[in-house]
C-alpha cells in the first residue's frame, strides 16, 4: 500500500505535469492518429456523425495529456495509440450502456478486474488488426 500515490501528491503531480510539458505531436504519432481517424470516417460500421473534427481534436488533447504524464515534451506512436484505446473503450462502453438504456440499470460484473483485463486484451487484439489495416511500420 505504500506505494500508492496520496490524493495531495496525486494532485501535485497533475499540478506539475500541466504546467512543465507543452508536448508536440511528431510526425509519426501524427501518421498514427490521422490514419485512424481516416479509417472511421471511411468505417461504414461507425457511425459518421460520430466522427467529426472534435474526435480528430480529442484524439490529439488525449495524445498530449498521456505525453505529458509520461513526463515527455513529445507526442510519441505509444501516446497516439493510448489516445486511440481511450476513444475506442469510450465507444464500448457507451455502446454498452446505449444498449441498457441507462447506465444505473446495468449489470456489473461480478469479477471487474477481470473483466478490466478482457477488456484491455480485446482493444489491444483490435490495435494490432487496425496496425495492420494501416499499413504502419514500428
């Protein structure tokens, strides 16, 4: 227990992590993203109206929020790709939740953390098939 961060030190380190690193996006962070967002606006199993330049722009505040706490004043591939796992989990769950009604009506898990790591392994298995639809080299 002793390593986990308390609430006061947490929100220092926020603090300083927003105020020190003004991260830029490299060009292959940028290819990463931008192949991604041309890939669900071609999709015709998204929905398009779903798909609009504040994804573009919430896909890049996500890649420069996960730079920063990395502690890097650069947008790397590895901050593009935990940007494109948060909008594709977001999806999930509100697909999820849009297929409850609401979200105080569904069932939770009775093994969350398992439940967690499904999730992580299904997203990931999902990265490595859009890796491949893209065409990128690592």
């Amino acid at each position: 227990m002793a390593s986990i961060l308390s609430l006061c030190n947490f929100c220092r380190y926020i603090h300083f992590v927003k105020g020190y690193f003004k991260p830029i996006l490299m060009k292959e962070a940028e290819k990463v993203i931008s192949s991604y967002y041309q890939l669900q606006r071609r999709s015709a199993t998204q929905n398009a109206a779903r798909t609009t330049v504040r994804m573009l722009e919430s896909l890049i505040r996500l890649a420069q929020a996960h730079a920063r706490l990395m502690f890097r004043n650069e947008v790397t591939q590895l901050d593009a790709v935990a940007a494109i796992l948060c909008i594709e989990s977001s999806m999930t769950t509100s697909a999820i939740v849009d297929s409850v009604g609401n979200a105080l009506h569904s069932n939770f898990t009775e093994n969350p953390d398992q439940e967690c790591i499904l999730v992580g392994w299904i997203l990931s298995s999902s990265y490595i098939l859009l890796q491949y639809r893209l065409n990128l080299s690592w």
